[in-house]
C-alpha cells in the first residue's frame, strides 16, 4: 500500500466454487460472529503495449513498440539485454500513451520474487488531518489472519503483483476481476495506482507482472527454497501488456498518496508467459467489481486481502482483514475513502477489498494508504471514474 509508505500470486472445477464461495463465507461468519477529478478524462485508455516472446526465451519486441521505444531515444536491442535497469529521469516514461511492458521471459524467477520490496504509501500527520469534517474517528485496529491453505480453494482470485521500479524489485497485491465484455474469459486484474505508475513525480514502472495464489501452500521462506514451480505460481505468471490507472493518480498522486490517493486504483490486461488459455479460464475464478460507490455506512463489513510485505510480514503469505468501515478524506475537495482497522503492511497495496452483495462476494475497493504505525487501511470509492476506466480496458483490449 501507499504506507499512505501504504504513504509507499492446479486444478478447476469444483474449486472454483470454493474460491468464489471462500470469501463471501469469511465475510459472512465474521459480519455474523462480530469477530484526477470527476469530469476528466479518465474514461480513455491509459496505457497501450503488446508483447511476444521469441524461440529462446528472449523479449521479442514488436515493430510497434520498437517504434515508441526509439521515439524516447531508447535501443531496443539494450531494452532487452537490461535497458529496462535504465531510469534516467528523461527516459521514465510518464505519459499514458508511453507505456511499455514486453515480456521477459525467466525474468521473475522464483528468488527475484522473494527479493522484491514492498510499494509503500504511507499517509503523515499533516495527510491524515487534512479532511476534517469528513473523516471518522480512527478505527480500532484489527489484527490481519492467515488465509486458510491450498490458497487456489479459499481465494484463488487473490495474488501478487510483481514490478521494478527505480529501487528495485518491488511487490503489490491484485485481484481477478470479470470482465463484462468477455464473460467467462477475463484476463483482467484490479490494484492500486501507484503499483504501476509512480503518480506525478515519476512515470510507469516496468517488467510488471501477476500471479494468482502466489505460494500457494503458505510455505515459509525455508520451505520456499525446495519448492516445485506449481506450489509457487500455480497457474502461472502472467505479464501486463496493457495497463491504465486514473489521470488524477498520474497527475497528482506521490509518495504520500498526494491528491491521487483518492483515485489510486489500476486495470491491467494480463496474458500468459506460457499458454493460451485466459486468466479466468486458468484461474477457474474471478470476481465482480461494484462501482455502486456505497457510503461506508451502508456497505456493511468490508473484508481487505492482500500479501503484507514490510515487517512484521514478510510478503510470502496471504492475509485478511474484516471490519465495518469508517470514512477517510485527504482534503474536502476529493472524494471520501473508505477505512478499516487493519495492521497490514507494505506489500497489501492494490489488494481487493471485499463486500457481500446479493450473496456473492464483489471487489468495491482496493488497499491505496495507511499509517506508518500500520493500525489501519484505506481505499478509494470506485465510481464513474472508476467504471469508466474499466469499461474501456474492457472493450478496447479484453478480448486480445
């Protein structure tokens, strides 16, 4: 998350009923058990690649993209032999129409995925007494729980979102979402913003890739070690080669949230390192995005699930927080948030937050900020702006 730093991934069938039913039957034991701006132009596609990858493995780069690619000065033939390392400032591309994301295949092995960092938003004092009037008191915080293990038959639409960044490696969280477009066949996920672009200090980040039910058995880092491809990516790796996040995040989002944080979610259009298949095919799974914008009063519980990262964490495991949200501004002139108590750190950033909605679980926000004392999470109200982005990610790249 945005530290608001947080202000900073077997078989089908019957388990996909389990993954669709896992998270409706958490959300309802614990509700049961108590344990840019709005007319900009976010409803146009944000960003714009395609990719391939020849006989030996290598990125093939297509015609296209080496076009763009030499349009900012960069050789394509160093792209794929390591240029993607390169950040110099007037070469991180910002724009929307700039990015570019060919896939490199073996390029996020198994220990390169371990090593990536958490991306963080965490949100300070001066952020978090911005929005007086608007902003209910802090909510208790609540402890995260382990997601029940195979994590393919409890949250199978859950994983992480890999990236590098100027620092390095870097980590988020994702979710498989339906694309309305193409029933049946989404290869969609939902995260934050600022897991894919930096906001208004920087540009779009690179080599970005998910995997659903990462560790799948919830082993420790120990156990990781001896550990065969399918318990670590179960269904795969799966590279964005389209992406789009909100104008108001590209804009105005930073490295505390900024005035982005309010719009700090992203749809990427994923496809497969190896096969053909689609993601919700593969998956067996995906999720319902609500863009109702509920207030926090009528949503009921909320659930947020995500793969922490920053201590005590350690980004291997997935984890989720349930509790009755409260409402979060940054500043009267944006729209209100959605809060939870929630001790989740770095690493849960663009995790799925969940309600249950006519009896099915559906996504209806994602984790952007948080404290740096982690006692909480907040996420923006998806919207207008929202639906609009995702309806043209839809219809422009759904079925590619």
């Amino acid at each position: 998350m945005r530290s608001t730093r947080m202000p900073a991934a077997p078989k089908r069938g019957r388990r996909a009923v389990l993954a669709a039913t896992g998270l409706v039957a958490v959300l309802a034991l614990t509700a049961t058990a108590c344990d840019g701006s709005a007319d900009s132009a976010s409803d146009k596609p944000d960003a714009t690649t395609s990719q391939a990858t020849d006989g030996g493995g290598k990125a093939e780069i297509p015609a296209d993209l080496a076009g763009k690619l030499k349009e900012h000065g960069i050789d394509v033939d160093q792209w794929k032999d390591g240029g993607w390392k390169n950040w110099d400032r007037d070469k991180w591309l910002s724009d929307a129409k700039d990015f570019v994301n060919p896939v490199i295949a073996g390029l996020w092995k198994p220990e390169r995925m371990k090593s990536a960092k958490e991306a963080n938003k965490t949100v300070t004092t001066k952020d978090a007494s911005a929005g007086r009037g608007v902003t209910d008191p802090d909510p208790a915080p609540v402890e995260a729980q382990a997601e029940k293990t195979p994590y393919h038959e409890n949250a199978a639409p859950v994983g992480k979102v890999f990236f590098d960044s100027p620092d390095g490696p870097a980590v988020c969280s994702g979710t498989v979402i339906k694309d309305v477009n193409h029933p049946g066949k989404s290869n969609l996920v939902w995260t934050a913003g600022h897991c894919v672009h930096a906001g208004g200090d920087g540009g779009w980040y690179r080599n970005i890739m998910f995997v659903p039910a990462y560790n799948d058995l919830g082993k420790s880092e120990a156990e990781l070690g001896n550990a065969n491809p399918a318990e670590i990516a179960p269904y795969g790796n799966w590279w964005a080669d389209w992406a789009s996040t909100s104008n108001q995040w590209i804009q105005g989002g930073s490295e505390t949230g900024g005035d982005g944080a309010a719009y700090d979610y992203s749809v990427l259009h994923v496809k497969p390192e190896q096969g053909a298949k689609s993601l919700e095919e593969t998956v067996g799974a995906a999720l319902d995005v609500d863009f109702s914008a509920p207030s926090a009063a009528e949503a009921a519980k909320m659930g947020a699930w995500g793969y922490p990262a920053a201590p005590p964490y350690n980004g291997l495991k997935m984890f989720k927080c349930v509790d009755v949200p409260g409402r979060f501004s940054l500043s009267p002139s944006l729209p209100t948030m959605y809060r939870i108590g929630c001790d989740m750190t770095g690493g849960s950033s663009g995790g799925g937050w969940f309600r249950v909605r006519d009896g099915k679980s559906v996504l209806v926000s994602n984790t952007s900020i948080g404290p740096a004392d982690n006692t909480w999470l907040a996420g923006p109200q998806l919207g207008r702006e929202a639906e609009a982005l995702y309806q043209n990610m839809s219809k422009t790249y759904g079925g590619r």
